[in-house]
C-alpha cells in the first residue's frame, strides 16, 4: 500500500525530504552530544509514529485532489529534533509546526535549522516551523517567569535534583489557551516533553483547547508520579486516553470513536485545513 501510494505521489510535485540540516551547540549541551554522536534526532519513537501516520493521511489526501494541512506544535522541544522531524514525515507544503521552549540558548538554534531546511520562507504552499520561546504554563501569574538553566540539560524545574550550578534567565509566560488562540483550525498534534514535571501546567493553560475538542491528538510525558493526574484532568474534557511507555496518548471521545477506538488515528479531510 505504501509503495503504491509513493508512486502516485511521484508523478506530482509533492515530495519527502531524504534528510535534515541541524544547528546544534558547542557546549556540553546533552542532546547536541547525542544527535553529534548518533547522527540522528532524538525523538521519541512514539512521536515519530504518530507523525508517520500524519504523514500517510496527509499522502492519501493529496492524492485525492486535496490541500491538506497538519498543525503540529510541540512543546519543550529543545532543539526541535521532534519538529524537525515532522519536516520530512510529512509530504511537503502540509506542515504548520509551533516549537515552544523556554532555554533562551536553543530557540536561535532553531530558527536557524528552520530556516536551512525551508520551513521559514514566504513562499505559498510550502511548510513551516516556527520556534517561540516562551515558558509554557497554566496561564496563571506574572506575563515574565524566572528559570533554572542547567548548562547541560536544558531548563530545570524547581525541586530538580541538580548536579551542576545552574544560571537564572528571564523568559516570556503564557498559556496555550493565548499562545494558540489565533490558530485556524484544530490541532491535528500536542506532544509535550515535560520530563516529569510541568505536564499538568501546560494542560490546565489549554482547557478551551481541550473543552473545544480542537487538539485533536495528544502525547504528552507521563509525571514522575504518575499519569493519574493527567487522565483526570482530560476525561473531564471528553478525551479518552491510554499509557504508551512513558506516554500518556489522548484524544477526543468522539475522534476516536470515529476511528474505531483507536486513539490518534487522525483522519485528515480532502479540502484545505486553512480555509
């Protein structure tokens, strides 16, 4: 089925890319040493299915005639391995990707790998990143947040077992409620990489987000306690979800009814999403 689906899309102008161009640190910064070292993203394999599968809906609508467009933000996304990667997942011109984060040292970075690989152009019908730094949260407190930055791993949470000293920065606050208010359309993709600890302040800075229906596939980092918390807080919007490794996936009752039960199966639509 694939193989059938590729040549169809080769005799027209929608391509894959066969590789990714990635700005990365100099300093003994963790994810750069690991991506230096492996020579590949570091992505969650479970993100990296769920943008499969995006990019084979949004194949399968080109190739009925549509314009089809895929919404991924992605939040904590250090040096944007995951949104990156949804770059060439996804068959050109259908990516609108939203990278968030609060390390003030990475989101140059990449805006800078954005913009080697395409994804900051003008040009119409082509896809795109944009990275925002910004600390996610539930909306609540001052428009400026003080951070820990962790020379080595990135932003630190309060209570974070710390093994380095750590240097303090101003960064901008806000909800996605705000962040995302102007956005057309759903959210085909949330992935949010909280390792443990700010998962449940970035769901509780969506809940119009999430009362709406309009994120349509969720993946977020199970707490350090556990993902009780998380599931309760989304069962209250209608979503239902399940445990993926480290994972808690989710999506809207009626989404995944519509698919069967099946939770982040997300059926694109034929006529262009930004209409």
């Amino acid at each position: 089925r694939g193989q059938a689906l590729g040549a169809r899309l080769a005799g027209g102008r929608q391509r894959w890319r066969c590789g990714i161009a990635m700005r990365l640190m100099r300093s003994d910064h963790l994810i750069s040493a690991k991506v230096r070292s492996f020579g590949q993203l570091d992505c969650s394999a479970e993100v990296l299915k769920v943008l499969w599968r995006l990019g084979h809906a949004a194949a399968a609508a080109l190739v009925r005639g549509g314009a089809p467009v895929v919404r991924y933000v992605d939040v904590g996304t250090s040096l944007g391995d995951c949104a990156l990667a949804a770059s060439g997942l996804l068959p050109w011109g259908t990516l609108r990707g939203v990278a968030l984060d609060a390390d003030p040292r990475i989101i140059p970075l990449l805006r800078e790998s954005a913009a080697l690989n395409g994804l900051m152009s003008n040009e119409a019908n082509a896809s795109s990143l944009e990275a925002r730094l910004m600390l996610v949260s539930d909306g609540s407190g001052e428009k400026q947040a003080t951070v820990s930055l962790d020379e080595h791993i990135g932003v630190v949470a309060d209570g974070h077992e710390r093994e380095r000293p750590v240097s303090i920065v101003k960064v901008r606050r806000g909800s996605l409620d705000d962040e995302l208010s102007s956005l057309p359309g759903d959210v085909h993709f949330l992935s949010i990489h909280g390792n443990g600890f700010f998962e449940l302040s970035v769901l509780r800075g969506a809940r119009a987000l999430l009362a709406a229906g309009r994120i349509r596939c969720l993946l977020v980092t199970c707490p350090v306690e556990d993902c009780a918390p998380l599931r309760e807080l989304l069962s209250g919007f209608g979503y239902v979800a399940e445990e993926r490794l480290d994972w808690l996936a989710a999506s809207p009752g009626g989404v995944a009814e519509a698919a069967g039960g099946k939770i982040c199966e997300v059926d694109l639509p034929t006529a262009h999403n930004d209409l």
